[in-house]
C-alpha cells in the first residue's frame, strides 16, 4: 500500500473549504494535515509536511499564500 497524500486546506472554515476537508477526510488516498483560515500561521503547512495545498481563501490572500508556498 502506498503512503497518503498530505493535504492542508487554507479556508477550511469557510462553505468550500469545508467541503474540501470534507472530501479529504472521505478519501482512501489522502491525509488532512492541516485545516487553516483566516488568523492561523501557514507554518502549520510547513510542520506538518503538507505536499498538497487547496486555497479556498479570499482573492485578497490568494497572492501571499502562494508567494509562502
């Protein structure tokens, strides 16, 4: 068997966000390591060993976001 996907989801709070960690907790082939919104520290993904990340954030925060990862 092959190992999980790490996933972190950033808007996890948010109606979408929410439905991704949903989809994520539901999967055979995926882990959730990270559930970040507004306020939480994106070095959660880095300590957690996040390989994949879904943005559900806000137009606004979109930029830093991907400038961090």
């Amino acid at each position: 068997m092959s190992a999980k996907i790490r996933v972190g989801v950033l808007g996890a709070r948010g109606r979408m966000g929410a439905e991704v960690v949903k989809a994520v907790n539901n999967s055979t082939d995926l882990e959730l390591v990270a559930e970040l919104d507004l306020g939480d520290s994106l070095d959660q993904l880095l300590s957690t060993k996040a390989q994949v990340v879904v943005d559900f954030t806000t137009p606004d925060s979109v930029m830093k976001n991907l400038e961090f990862l």
